[in-house]
C-alpha cells in the first residue's frame, strides 16, 4: 500500500527492504529473498559489494559536487573506460534512461537541422519504452503509459520490431525527413523481445546508405546483462548513439549518452546541460562498476549462468500448459504466460522468498545480478515451477 504522502505512481508490495548483500535481500522481519529483479536490472554487481561500499564512502568524505562549470576527474575517466569498450568516442552524463535518451534525441534534431531538415522524423519500434519525460513518452509505445498525456510531440513513425518490410515502406514515403532510428536490442518493458538475427546488421546498413543515425537505448541491456558489455557486440556493429543507466550505477543515478565523435560535436556550448550530471561520486561510482565486472569476470558469468537458466526453465515447463514461450539473452530472461498472473510477484515473494518482476500481466522478467551461481539457477527454476 502506498503511504497517503505519496503520490500513486506505484502500486508496491507490502514488502519493505532493510539490507541486501550480493543476490539476497531482508526485509523487516529479517527474512531473506533472492532478488531475480536487480532493480529492474540495477544492481547488477550485487547488493552491497564492498568494493563500491568503499568507493561510496570514500568519495562521500572527499567531494560529491562541484557542478560541470569545472572539470571533473572521475568524469574523464568514466567516458574513457565507456569509449574503449563500446568503440565510440564522446560521452555526456546525466542521472537516468529517461535522460541520456532525451540527449540522444536532441542530437538527432541537430543533426536534421545540419542537413537543413525543417521538420525531421526519428524511426522508433512499436512496443517500445524509452522513458517517462514527454519525448521519451512520443517515442514508446502503449496505451497505458501515454494515457492523460495528449498531443506528445508527434516527431516519430513507428514500425514493426524486426519487420524491415516496414521499413522500407517508411523510408519511401519520407525517407526525406528522416535523421535516426532509435530502438532497444532486446524489448525489455514488453516482455524480453529479441531482435531477428541480422535485424542489427540491417538496421545498421540502412541507416548508413541514407545518412540516418542509428541509436541504440541499452539502459537495459548494457553493462553486461546479457552476456557482453553491450548487447549489439553480440551482432558485430557500432552504432551512432548509445545510452545507458541503470547498472552503470548499480543503484546509484546515473546516465550516459555516447556518440561517435562526428556526432557529439554537434553539442556545443550551452547547447545541452546537467546540473548533476557526471559528478564524482557517480562517475566513480561508475568505473568501479566496470572495475568489478572485469576482475570477477562477470560477463562469462552472466552469459554462462544464463545459458543453464534458460536451458533448464525450458526443459521444466516445455509441456507446462500456461507457458507460451521462454526466451531471452544472459541473465536477461521473459516467460510468457497464456494468461494474465497478476499476484505472481506478490506469491513467488510470500511462498518462494523470490523476488521476480512481471511485466504487462503476463510475462515473467528475470533480471538477477550477474553474480549469480548455478546453485541460484535451480533455486530459482524451482521456485518456479512450484508457482504455475
């Protein structure tokens, strides 16, 4: 029940949460859950993890904020460490998805507007989700979301997610204005929808042949959830933009927009900002993220104890008559139910001591740190299968 002081945004659990160490959380009463939610793909090092314990405190005695009217060390070195790993050239900070995809939109309005398009349109894919601000609203798609948010700005065409027949017919009809596509790699909020195989490659030849952008939201996807630092390296491109959250931070706020370098160039400045974007404390944060993913070798983990998750729900419910479909991508894992379960989540929690996220009604979402062993795989295979 949500507290009278509150605004209703959320309908949450009666359950409240006091700790948390690696893959488990208490609540008040001192029982323990395991957590396959990760904060909706946060906490992706675990909860508590000493190493960014240490940093968080550290920096918390030495400098949280300066503002970017000065450089700042830690920020420089995030953008570095991202550049290296996903192979494009400028980064700029923010404190959400909702926010680094804002930036990526603005960079493609500045490139329509360098190639002297008056009104440019951005491709974006049906059912998706990109964020909650009113631009974020435009570019994603279902009903619930949008309701009570009329004339958002009408800027983007939608197509079928992995129909290139769709696209082609909306690049004949007006390829002319068109400057961007924006999608994620794996549809998270409707359910873990994968991509064609070759649908990135497509995309990626399509966009370059007309001079579009390609723009990649990996707020989900990135930082090693489903096997790779990214989850377009699996397809062997390099997009244009990229943005990211989420386990950047591991439950601190942070958000990143990369771009290569012909792209960024195109903020100068004044033409975009963040008061607390990239300040110390979360750009530490940040590479210590990458630093723990690194040295534990979590990203083997992650598409290792993925694989041995979906290959074992998949033999437990292959003739389970409420399972549609089981797919996914490392430790990124939908189950789709012919039916809508909408206590699911409430009844794993009081029955299993599992913590399990479950999106549109229907579909349940696995997003479990990345530190999870194969121990953890059955338990949560079991519980389950003891659920349906």
């Amino acid at each position: 029940m949500t507290a009278a002081c509150l605004m209703t945004t959320y309908q949450p659990l009666a359950l409240s949460f006091t700790r948390g160490l690696g893959t488990r959380l208490w609540d008040q009463q001192g029982r323990e859950y395991l957590d396959a939610v990760a904060g909706v793909a946060v906490t992706n090092v675990g909860h508590s993890h000493p190493r960014l314990v240490t940093a968080i405190s550290e920096q918390a005695g030495l400098l949280l904020h300066t503002s970017n009217l000065y450089g700042i060390d830690w920020q420089q070195r995030l953008a570095q460490r991202l550049s290296q790993l996903c192979g494009l050239d400028q980064a700029f900070f923010n404190n959400s998805g909702a926010e680094a995809n804002e930036t990526a939109l603005k960079l493609a309005r500045l490139h329509g507007w360098k190639k002297g398009i008056e009104q440019p349109l951005v491709v974006v894919m049906e059912n998706a989700f990109h964020g909650r601000t009113l631009g974020t609203l435009a570019a994603s798609d279902g009903p619930s979301v949008r309701l009570g948010f009329q004339r958002l700005p009408g800027d983007f065409i939608k197509v079928g997610f992995g129909d290139l027949a769709a696209l082609d017919a909306v690049t004949r009809e007006f390829g002319p204005r068109i400057v961007a596509i924006l999608l994620e790699p794996i549809q998270g909020e409707s359910g873990v929808q994968l991509a064609p195989p070759g649908y990135l490659k497509a995309l990626r030849a399509h966009s370059s042949q007309h001079g579009w952008l390609l723009m990649l939201d990996e707020i989900q996807t990135g930082i090693g959830r489903t096997g790779t630092w990214f989850a377009f390296q699996q397809e062997g491109i390099v997009p244009d933009v990229m943005t990211l959250a989420k386990g950047l931070g591991n439950g601190i706020p942070i958000g990143a927009c990369l771009a290569r370098a012909s792209v960024g160039k195109l903020f100068t400045p004044g033409s975009h900002g963040s008061t607390f974007g990239g300040n110390p404390l979360a750009c530490r944060v940040g590479c210590t993220v990458l630093d723990i993913i690194e040295e534990q070798s979590l990203l083997e983990n992650a598409a290792r104890q993925g694989e041995r998750l979906l290959a074992r729900l998949r033999v437990e419910l292959s003739e389970h008559p409420q399972v549609l479909a089981i797919r996914g991508r490392g430790l990124m894992i939908g189950i789709e139910l012919a039916t809508p379960q909408r206590d699911l989540a409430e009844r794993a929690a009081r029955e299993q001591g599992l913590l399990l996220n479950v999106t549109r009604g229907k579909v349940i979402r696995l997003l479990p740190p990345l530190t999870l062993d194969s121990k953890e795989v059955e338990m949560i295979v079991r519980g389950i299968v003891r659920l349906l």
